[in-house]
C-alpha cells in the first residue's frame, strides 16, 4: 500500500501493526523532535487508523484522564479528561467544549507492509 521508489526504504517510525488495535482501541507513542519527546496516539476510529499529538488544543495538557483512555464511553469521540472537549476522531476537530472548531495536531500515517508508519514534520524518524 505504500508508496515511493523501488528499493527505498519507507521514512517514518513504526508505531503498530494493522490489525492491532480495533474499533474505540488506542495506543500511545513518543516521537522526538530535537531534544524533545512529545507523546502521540494512534486511533482506530471504525477500521480507519489516525494519529495524533496527545495534547489538548484549548490548554496544551494530555488528552486522556487514565493512562492510553481517549474515546468517550460510547466510542463514538475522542475526549479531554480535563474540561470535557470532545474531538471527531476522522478529523480531530473539536466539536464541543472549551475549544469548539480547534483541531488536534495530526500527524501522518502510512501503511507499509501491515506496518504503520507515522512521520512528524521536523521530527528524528524523518
């Protein structure tokens, strides 16, 4: 499913495997930019996988309220532990809360042989 030229290997870091994580399932990752580590998530969000910073657009604070828990109880949005925003996971717009049309940072995935491959602009795994 990837692409590119013959022979060159895919840039980015591999953060899962398809098949890994199902409907409402999350993962945490750190990605390294410069000397600094920001933690990421990967979503799956009704068989599609998204990927973004972990961190709240209204305050700049982590997204999950127990350690790798995003989706709402009925894993339908991705949500903030803190105020209460909830986020369309295909978009990461923020569709009710204190940050009503702010966005997650997303980050982006490629799928190379059933891995997934997710780069960040400026980041080590470039």
């Amino acid at each position: 499913m990837g692409h590119g030229k013959v022979g060159k290997a895919p840039k980015g870091k591999v953060i899962g495997r398809v098949g890994e994580l199902t409907h409402g399932q999350t993962k945490k990752f750190t990605l390294r930019r410069g000397k600094r580590d920001f933690e990421a998530m990967l979503v799956n969000y009704q068989g599609r996988h998204f990927a973004y910073v972990n961190r709240c657009p209204h305050v700049g604070i982590n997204l999950d309220w127990v350690d790798n828990q995003f989706f709402t109880v009925d894993g339908r949005y991705l949500m903030c532990a803190n105020h209460g925003a909830v986020f369309e996971p295909p978009t990461g717009e923020c569709v009710w809360g204190p940050c009503v049309g702010a966005s997650l940072q997303s980050l982006p995935l490629e799928v190379v042989d059933e891995k997934v491959l997710v780069r960040y602009p400026g980041g080590d795994e470039e």
